[in-house]
C-alpha cells in the first residue's frame, strides 16, 4: 500500500470485501442432508457453491492488488491459493457428495487453525512489524482475509499514512491524533480522550462513519482496537500483542480466552451503547497493562 492520500479509499474497499466474503463463508456452509435433499438440490448447492468461489476470488485477487500491489507475495499467494481451491472443489465436486463437499468448505474456505492466528499474532504487531512472508502458510481463504485483515489494522506506517483531520497531546506529550473520515462520533472520542491516560502516541483512523481502527502505543506494546458501530450501539475488538501481566489480562471485559505467561497475545471484544462508547472505551485502555506491570507482577509471584 503506497503512502498516498487515496490510502483511505483502500482501506474503505478492503474493509467492504472482507465484510462481504466474511457474510458470504457464511451463507455457503454445506447444509446439513437430513433426508429433505435429493441430488437435483445438491447439484443446485455445488453449482452456487462454485459461482460464490469464483465471486470471492475476484474480489480477493482485485483487493489483494489495489491494497498491497500486483508483484506483492499476498497478492502472488492469493492467486496460488485461488487455483488451490478450485481444484480441490472440482474434485471434491464429483459423485454430488455433500460430506465430501462438507470437508471441503472446511479445508479450504473455512479453517482457521490455531498455530496460525498465534503465529499471525505473534508477528503482525505494530511498531515492531515482521512484514507479510507468513502469508506463505494461509491454506484457506478465511486464513488468507485473516492474515489481510491484521496486516493492515496492526501496521502502523499503513495507519500513518491517513491524513490527520485533528490532533491533540496528552500529558505525557504524546500526540492524539484521528485521521480518515470526519465523522461525528470518531471525533468525539478524540475530544473526550482524557488527557491523563498514560499511553504514547496514538493513532485513531475513521475508515468510514461506522468503523475506527485504534493503535495505542505502550498499552500491551501496541493496543490495537476495532470500533464498528451497529443498530445496537457499538462493539470494540481488541488484540493485545504482549502480555506485560497475566493477572491484569485475565480481569479485563471481554476476553475470549484466559491467557498465561506463554500466551501469544490475547483477544477479545466488549459491547456498549453509543453513549457509554468514550468513558467504556477508555476505562478498558486504561486498563491494559504497560511494561511497567511486568515488575509488579513479578514481585507478587517472588513474594
């Protein structure tokens, strides 16, 4: 993604299509033979099956080349795996059996394995930033819009490289800044962040008018936090790439899973109206652990 100002209408196209394969994996899970299907509706099922593969590829192909670059290694790996795919399902196709497509889907399209999204967290961090060669290892597309999805909301220079529309500083004199989209909301919080909360600098970007990405610098290392707003409020998905106190992770709301000392990372997401958005927002922050946790938690563990 080069640093032009046009960075903001990528970043708009890429979050449309990751939203659109993550609705259409969805609706194409194999359904369930229960006796009802006979082999017209399966063959039904497996001709759309392939017609949503190849609508999916192309998006892929033309997001992974407007928002990375045609002679990038996530663009060649898109190409790799889109002929992968499709010759794992015109095999998988023959004799019309939905267990065999079944195992397919999940193979394929579906799978996210665990060593990978530990890896991918383990290397796509901001400020400290690995590059895209584990790409290499995704072997499905949701693997492949994972790995897509965290390079770009964990890259800082990427962040960066929005044109700011307000800035402030705390009082630590790190700069606030929000870039991206001058939406009513967003900037609200940019108002309302407190200027005593104890972070570096901080990078706030409107990808549109219902979705902010955060980077928080000394916060788990670099905090990053996805605000999407719905008919509901608004939900906050963060990813903490270093745990500095296991104590202090495990108490936070919204973890998906407990961690422990070796953990990679830790993941998790809160929902909260649009009115408690700013104070719901900024009391997680605020407690997220620093460095400076990593030696009180140590002399608890020597005490």
């Amino acid at each position: 993604m080069d640093n032009t100002n046009n960075n903001l209408e990528k970043f708009q196209r890429f979050f449309d299509v990751d939203l659109r394969i993550k609705n259409t994996l969805h609706r194409a899970a194999p359904p369930f033979n229960d006796g009802r299907m006979d082999d017209y509706d399966i063959q039904e099922y497996i001709h759309k099956l392939g017609i949503t593969i190849d609508d999916m590829f192309a998006d892929l192909r033309k997001v992974a080349a407007e928002t990375f670059g045609e002679k990038s290694a996530i663009y060649s790996k898109t190409v790799a795996l889109e002929k992968q795919v499709k010759n794992e399902f015109s095999m998988a196709k023959v004799g019309n059996d939905l267990n065999r497509i079944r195992t397919f889907y999940e193979n394929n399209l579906s799978t996210m394995r665990l060593p990978f999204l530990n890896a991918v967290h383990g290397s796509l961090v901001g400020y400290t930033f690995y590059g895209p060669g584990l790409v290499e290892e995704a072997v499905s597309v949701n693997e492949l819009m994972h790995f897509m999805h965290s390079y770009i909301v964990n890259n800082n220079r990427l962040l960066e490289s929005i044109p700011a529309i307000g800035e402030k500083k705390n009082e630590y004199e790190y700069p606030i800044t929000l870039r991206g989209v001058d939406s009513p909301v967003f900037k609200n919080l940019l108002e309302q962040f407190p200027s005593d909360l104890d972070v570096g600098w901080t990078d706030m970007v409107a990808v549109n008018d219902k979705k902010m990405l955060m980077m928080v610098r000394d916060r788990g290392h670099a905090l990053t936090i996805e605000i999407t707003l719905n008919a509901k409020g608004a939900r906050m998905e963060y990813f903490i790439p270093k745990i500095c106190n296991v104590r202090m992770v495990n108490e936070l709301p919204g973890l998906f899973n407990p961690v422990d000392k070796n953990s990679v990372g830790a993941t998790g997401a809160i929902e909260t109206s649009l009115e408690e958005l700013p104070s719901t927002l900024y009391d997680f922050i605020s407690r997220v652990p620093m460095d400076h946790d990593m030696e009180d938690e140590q002399k608890m563990s020597v005490a």
